[in-house]
C-alpha cells in the first residue's frame, strides 16, 4: 500500500504528506534520566514506563537485523513489523513506485511458500490481519495472527522477506492492483497538494519522485525490464543490516528470541550502508514562492511553509513539542483566540516535523479561512509573524518548559500502554531513526531545557524562509499537476506582500504559566461495581456506573447526552442542532487545552447522530464535577451572534457541497445511509442546504432556549467513581438546567421499514472517475446469533472474494465484505470500487462468485472454523488494554438503551455454538433463498459514462436514479 497520510495531517485534505516517519541516520546521546527525583521510567533493553507491565529486550541476530521482542501475558494474538531501510526515495528515476510494486509482490508469495496470497488465506482462516506500506525511505510489513499459528506466520513472513518468489505471473496483477490504488488518489485534494510540492522543490531532491506507481511508470525500459529492475531493488536494498524487527506474544523474551532466531538469519546482510539524501530540500528560487492549487473540497485554506533542520537527534530537549505547544494554545489573546475572534479563522494548527524529508523537516501553519480572512491573509500572516516575535521575546522560559514536563511526564507515568498493535506497528518505524533503548522515551520524555536551539528553529519562520499556499477551488491556477487530477501555478512574493507582513494591529499575549485550580472531589471507592447499576438522580436524568475491573487508577469514562427531541423535529431543527454544538464547542476550546494542560483531563463536546449535545469526560474523575458544572453554565449561557452563525453556516455548507469530491466508496456507504434513513443521514444533502439557506439568528436562539427547556440527561459512567460523585453530577446539571418538561428518555426509532423493499437498487451519477458498488443484504429478524455468524462467515468470505475479484479478476482495489447492522438487522455488504469494470459486470462477478463460495465453504474443514471462532472468544476475553476498550462492552448497549448490559456475554455465547452448519445454513437463508432484504448501491463515474447501470427487474424491485 502506497498510504497518503500523515500521523499529523491524516485528518487534513490539503495534507502535503505522503507517509511522513522518515529514516535519519544520526548518532544519540544517552540521556541521564537520574536528574529526575521520582519514577519517570523503569530502565531495561528499551526504557518503559512505570505504568508499563510488558517485558521487552533487543538484540542483533548474527546477519545485522536489529530485533525487539515484547512479552505481554494478556494479549491473545501475537503480532510482527518489518521495516526496511529503503522506500520510493530510492526508486529510479525511470521507474517511479518500483519500491512500492516490490512491496505488492514480496507479500503475495516466497520460494518455500509459493501458493500465491498463502500468507493472506492464512490470516484469513485463523482472523489475522496483514498490511504492507511503501513510505519515502522505508517500507513496512506487519501482520498479527492468533497465538498458535504465529510459528508458521514467522516462517512464511520471514520467508516472503528474504526469498520472495516475484513470479511473472502476478506481475500484471499486482501492476493493476497499483494503477487502481493510484485512480483513488489522484482525485484527491492530498495528493494534488503533495504531488504539488514534490514538483516545487529542488528535482535533485529524491522528494519529486511519484512513489505511488501505475501502469505507464511501471513497465519495461530501454536500460532493463520491470521484473529485472525488481529483482536488482530486492538484491540491493533488502538487506539484513537496514532492517528493523518488532515481534510480540504472550510468551517470554526468551522463546521469542529463539523463534526469531530460527527464521530470521536466513535473510541476507549485503553489509550496505543504509540510503540518505544528501541534497537540499529546497533550491532559494524555491521559496519566496506563493503556490496556488486548485483543490476540489469546498472552503479556503492558506498554509505557510517553512524548512526546518532535522534536530530528531536531540530528542530529548523536546523543543519542537515546546515550540508547537505554545503556537497552538487557545487561550484568551493567544495567535488561535486572536484570529478566531476577530472572525479570521475558522481554526489553525501548527505542525513541526524535523525528519519529513529525511535529511530536513518542515514548520508549517495550517489556516481554516472564513470569507472575512479570505479578503485578509495578509493580516494573518502578519499576526503570525508577530506571534513567534513575541515567543522570542518572552516566551523562551523555564517556567513553559517545566509546565510542559509536568504535563507529558504525568501522562507518560500513569497512562495505560498502547494497544500491542500499535505499539509494534510505532516502534519499528521509530527504530529506523533512535536508537531501540529510546524507542518509547523518545517521545514522551523532555530533559533537556535548550533555550538556544529553540531560538533557532524560530529564527527560521521569517518572509524570507516562507512558501504560502493558497488551497481553493476558486482559484485561478491553470498549470496540470503531474500524475494528479488538478491545477496549479507560482508567482514570487513582491515588495508589497513583504511590507503588508511587517506589523500586526492585534494585541497578543502568551499563555499563562500557571492556571487557577479546580475543585477537586472525594472518588475513592468503598465498594466495587462489577456491573452497570442505574442511579437514583432527579427527575428527566437517568445514570449508570460501573467500576472497573482491570483498573485501579484515578481515571473514568463520564459520557452525557442532553437528550433534545427538538433537535429531530425536522430537517431546519436538525442542521440548526449541529450548528449550536459548533458554535459551543469553539467557544470551549480554550477550556478543553487548558484541563488537559492542567489535570490531564480530556472534554469532548460535541453533537451525536442525532444533533443532540454529548459531553465527555475522560481521565482523572476528582476534577469531573467542576468541569461538568463549568460546561453545563456555557451551554446555558452561551451567546450567539450573526458572525457565529454565519461561520458555521457557511463551513457546513461547504462539507455538502463537497459532498461529490469524495471518493466512490465514501460516495457508495453515504447513499446507503441516506436511502435507508440511517443517522446522521436522516435528510438528504438537498434538504439540508435548503434548510440552511433558510436559517435566521432569531431561529437559532429559539431552538437553543427549547433545548434548554425540553431535554433529557442521559448519562453513563465507568471507572474511579462512587455512586454519588456520579449521582451529584447528574443533580447539579438538571439543577443548573431547571425542570424539564420532557420526562420521559428519548429513543430513536427508525421510520424506514426494510419490508417494503424486496431489492432496493440506487443509481447515482458523480463526477468522480471510477464506478463504485455495494450488494448488500439484510436479514430479516434481529439477531445477535445471525449477527456473529455473519462475523464469522464473512472471515472465509472477504479473503475468497479479494483473491477471485481483486487478484485474478484484477477489478479494482477496493474490493471487500464486511458484516454490519442497519437499524438493528444484521448485514453484510460486498463492495468494489473499479476503474477498470462496468457495474452490470461487477454485478455478475458477484453472482457468479457466490455459488463458487458455496462450494469453497462446503468443503472448508471443521476445524478452520473453529479456529476462527476460537480466535474471536480469545480476543474478545483478552485483558482490556486501557479503561476505554473496558468500557466499550458496555457502553454500546447503554448507547442503544439495553440496559441488561449483557450483550458481550450473550456474543461470546453466540460465537462458542457457531459450527460449518451453522454457516452453511446462514448463507443459503442470506444470498440464496431470498430470506434477506437486497441492497444494491451503485455510483457511475465520469470515465463510465456511456456505459450502463446495472437494472433489477424483478419482483419487488425499487429503482431510483439521482445525479451528484
């Protein structure tokens, strides 16, 4: 997989990152973590922290491959990542994603294992899961499987790693497979932006290559063939001594080494010297540059880019985290509070990351514009400027640094560790640039206070230094994008755009070191809740709470929804809902940064499905109560002016209107939702515009004095609470609202009746390029029994269709089922996006691959079966890995109001019972003797727009065609 995300950015369309945890070579200081005077972290083979129960060691294998093992005794699947020192930067310039197609190729088979996509059958029959990804200067393989196939996963990982077979064969497959991943990405905002960049910096710099590949980059040259230059990449670059191993089971260090040990030697050390850039990112006719890209989403956005030296080899001074905490607070008068008030932004976020392109980083400032801030960039670059002036000045202090080590260092000793997965998954990229001990401290420990090198890396952000992009739709650029489906130019700053930055009129000022204190509450305990227990509270509120089990910490889960039935009266109450919680949650911002900043406690305000208000409360319950009261008074006091509406208004307008930019599987899954009524998507796009344009302020503050008036507290709790810390809350909040007139709890209920349609087929037409499809089905009862058979069913069944569809059929990239539930039935959607396919064939494909997996699953033995059932009940009985997984097997039923709360037990029940007959007789009842309601969603692109709909005729068929 060639991923465009960036860990920071992921959330961002205008993201320049193509995978942005880059390799440095680099030589670290081991710090002195005895300068601290309590427990910061318990040192070993890699330095963890206290709250750390897991086992772990490092070593080197004879050929040079550096290796960490981890034990943990409450994990059920076992998990290994491979990383290897070389990615796209390393490509040729004659075949660009050479690095990535090898990737493709070495996980479909090996010379000892050569049935093709074996390792991914194996993942499949015992509910595994294997990836793959082609980053700029590393490539990573992972996969976890459940414990007692993890021997035979090693020993065909490790085969595929050091003797992949790379048969011709599945050259074309694998060549397609890649064309498809890049049609879905050439659409999007991201990659334009990140294509953009690459073709704007120094060509000599390995960053203009176009990592991804497709069909007319990879193929045989003049100098040598595709399958010749693979082979020549494997032979050069997969070698043992620039690979990095992250292993983890629940069995001991030492078995895990010896297993290691056994499977990984065999790979080759080519005793190479891992790859570096050596050249500058940028060339100065580089910067100075204003970069106009026309994107596809809606709204503006301006970004200022400048370079940044690559410091990661002095982590432990954490000056880029201080530099970005401070760039980043939202308190009264800071550069975020400054532009938001003034109506300029709708928000900003300030990212640093010194190792983007390998040999150097990136500063960069990401602004969300109104339409006001739009005619005003000049100001905000001005403020901008004058901000990190002012952090120079002032702002460089022992006190921030002390308050930044307090709060990372708190968070660090008592947070629960990551989920083994991602630990693993983190942890081998991270070792392609520190050193194994530090893998974990590196990014939660701060030592060193380096006023200078601060000063320096501010010292960067001036006029001089600065790229700024313009990112709209509106824009006037006209220059194609290589390899991307858009438009861009550049033109030099000029004289007037230097002056217009020299001064700001805003007055700013830093964050406080020190904040006012919070109340706290008495939480301890004096009798543990081992099962959710309802509440005596005041009347309209109802409470649950639970203790937990796992966890004796100080740290809870408090969710509060203010139930407002108003919010779904129709469609103008529903949109004028969301905008209310908006226009709340940016008004909260600074007192969310500043109870995390203080007591590490984390509130989430924000609407639900339902338009309704939902508070969350996470971490250290003694300080709850105050914050709940404190949000409680701003929703009832909260002010809404014509600017605030106006904003909002206008930023939802955007995101439906960007509607039709998304990709055609998002397209599919969303007119799904919208043709069964399924939340969020209770009204269409259409009549949600219509609504906002039909909004007044005096609309609005109506609605908002009926929320007040007529709502219900619903609430849930799990953790470090007694019965009445959880009790008293509740009270305050329905004290502070005042009696309600609604009292009774409200429950959704779906009007959309799936028996009114035997077949519902959508059509829709969009401006992407690609078609799209989901053949759904839905079974006619609720149940969880056929609920979990379908989980299991749909392990055999995704596996076999990847492999007839995607990799014989080569349709598309997209190619996958998943089991669901819409409006309490249990489903299962079969789904393909293609460039390549009409969607009356994709349909046949469907149809004639299901009476092939009837077969396949006729003859798949017992036992597989139980392997997967086994499998499932051994996660799902694994020791939570933090008090939100805990939580989660109840909270889903009080979410849904079942409030025996035995939904996990009665699941793993479900799953100990299923058996092949059981599958066989849920298939047949699903896809074969109509005891299931069809759903067939299907959106036609651009490039398919002669060619045909697929057309349900029969009985009882519903056909709708719609236009995006």
């Amino acid at each position: 997989m060639f991923a465009l995300k960036n860990q920071r950015w992921a959330a961002k369309f205008f993201s320049f990152a193509l995978i942005s945890v880059f390799i440095i070579s680099c030589k670290t200081t081991t710090p002195n973590y005895n300068t601290f005077k309590y427990a910061l972290f318990i040192p070993g083979a890699v330095d963890k922290s206290p709250s750390d129960y897991r086992d772990y060691d490092t070593f080197n294998l004879a050929n040079g491959l550096e290796v960490i093992v981890i034990s943990d005794p409450n994990v059920s699947d076992s998990v290994a990542t491979l990383t290897v020192g070389a990615g796209y930067y390393q490509d040729p310039e004659t075949l660009p994603g050479l690095a990535h197609y090898l990737e493709h190729m070495v996980w479909s088979s090996s010379k000892k294992y050569p049935q093709t996509n074996g390792f991914q059958q194996l993942m499949a029959e015992n509910n595994g899961y294997t990836n793959a990804y082609t980053l700029n200067n590393q490539t990573q393989y992972l996969f976890s499987i459940t414990e007692n196939k993890f021997e035979l996963a090693l020993d065909m990982f490790s085969s595929a790693i050091a003797s992949p077979l790379l048969d011709p064969t599945d050259s074309d497959k694998e060549r397609t497979a890649i064309n498809e991943e890049w049609r879905r990405m050439k659409e999007n905002d991201s990659f334009s932006i990140s294509r953009v960049n690459a073709l704007t910096t120094n060509p000599q710099h390995p960053n203009h290559k176009f990592g991804g590949g497709n069909l007319a980059t990879l193929q045989d040259t003049q100098e040598q063939t595709l399958q010749d230059a693979m082979q020549a990449f494997h032979q050069q670059y997969y070698s043992a001594n620039i690979m990095k191993l992250v292993i983890a089971s629940k069995q001991d260090t030492a078995t895990l080494k010896s297993m290691v040990e056994k499977y990984f030697n065999q790979i080759e050390n080519k005793q190479i010297e891992k790859p570096t850039v050596k050249s500058t990112l940028y060339l100065p006719s580089d910067l100075t540059q204003h970069i106009h890209v026309k994107t596809k989403i809606k709204g503006q956005r301006l970004g200022l880019q400048f370079p940044m030296a690559n410091n990661t080899s002095r982590w432990q001074n954490k000056s880029n985290l201080y530099i970005y905490r401070l760039l980043n607070s939202e308190e009264p008068d800071s550069l975020k509070h400054t532009l938001k008030t003034a109506g300029l932004i709708v928000n900003m976020g300030t990212y640093l990351d010194p190792s983007r392109y390998d040999n150097s980083g990136e500063f960069y400032f990401d602004i969300e514009l109104t339409e006001k801030g739009a005619e005003q960039k000049d100001t905000i670059i001005a403020a901008v400027f004058n901000y990190v002036t002012l952090i120079k000045q002032q702002g460089i202090q022992t006190a921030y640094y002390k308050q930044m080590k307090k709060t990372i260092h708190k968070s660090w000793r008592q947070s629960a560790p990551p989920a083994i997965f991602d630990l693993v998954y983190h942890m081998a990229i991270a070792m392609q640039t520190y050193p194994a001990k530090h893998v974990l401290t590196q990014s939660q420990v701060a030592l060193n206070f380096a006023p200078k090198e601060i000063e320096q890396i501010l010292s960067a952000i001036t006029p001089q230094n600065m790229r700024v992009w313009h990112l709209t739709p509106d824009s006037k650029a006209d220059k194609p994008i290589q390899y991307a489906d858009g438009l861009y130019n550049q033109t030099p700053f000029t004289a007037a755009d230097y002056n217009a930055w020299q001064s700001t009129s805003f007055t700013m000022q830093l964050p406080p070191t020190e904040y006012s204190a919070v109340v706290a509450e008495n939480v301890a305990i004096q009798e543990n809740i081992n099962h959710p227990i309802k509440l005596e509270t005041q009347a309209s509120t109802e409470a649950w709470l639970m203790n937990s089990q796992h966890f004796t910490d100080t740290s809870g889960i408090l969710r509060i929804q203010i139930q407002t039935p108003d919010s779904l009266k129709n469609v103008k109450h529903f949109v004028m809902s969301h905008l209310i919680n908006n226009i709340y949650s940016r008004k909260n911002a600074a007192l969310r940064s500043r109870s995390a900043e203080q007591y590490q406690v984390e509130l989430y305000d924000s609407s639900n499905a339902f338009g309704m208000t939902e508070l969350t409360f996470v971490n250290e319950t003694q300080y709850h109560a105050s914050y709940a009261k404190d949000l409680i008074q701003r929703y009832i006091n909260l002010e809404i002016t014509a600017d605030d509406i106006a904003i909002e208004i206008k930023a939802y307008v955007d995101s439906l209107e960007s509607y039709d930019k998304s990709t055609p599987e998002q397209l599919l899954y969303d007119e799904l939702y919208t043709a069964i009524k399924m939340p969020p998507l209770l009204w269409s796009n259409e009549q949600r515009l219509a609504a906002l344009a039909d909004i007044k302020l005096d609309d609005v503050k109506t609605l908002h004095q009926k929320m007040l008036k007529h709502n219900y507290i619903y609430a849930f709790a799990f953790g470090h609470y007694q019965p009445k810390n959880i009790s008293n809350v509740i009270d305050t909040l329905r004290t502070e609202l005042g009696t309600s007139s609604l009292t009774e709890k409200w429950q959704f209920k779906s009007a959309f009746q799936f028996n009114h349609h035997d077949t519902l087929n959508i059509k829709t037409e969009i401006k992407a390029a690609d078609v799209g499809i989901i053949n759904g089905y839905v079974l006619k009862e609720k149940s969880l029994i056929s609920e979990m058979q379908l989980y299991v069913l749909n392990q055999l069944l995704s596996q076999s269709l990847y492999s007839e569809l995607r990799t014989k059929q080569q349709m598309g990239y997209a190619v996958y089922s998943h089991p669901t539930k819409l409006h309490g039935y249990p489903a299962i959607n079969l789904l393909v996006q293609s460039g390549n396919t009409s969607l009356p064939n994709i349909k046949r494909a469907f149809d004639e691959f299901l009476p092939f997996f009837a077969q396949e699953l006729a003859s798949t033995p017992d036992n597989v079966i139980q392997q997967i059932t086994s499998a499932m009940i051994a996660n799902a009985n694994e020791r939570p890995n933090n008090l939100l997984a805990e939580a989660s097997k109840f909270e889903n039923d009080w979410f849904h109001h079942k409030v025996a709360f035995d939904s996990y037990q009665t699941q793993l029940a479900a799953l100990a019972k299923i058996d092949k007959t059981a599958l066989i007789e849920l298939f047949n009842r699903v896809f074969i003797n109509g005891e299931s309601h069809h759903l067939i969603i299907q959106v036609k692109g651009n490039e398919f727009k002669d060619s045909d709909f697929y057309q349900s005729n029969g009985k009882g068929s519903t056909n709708n065609t719609n236009a995006k």
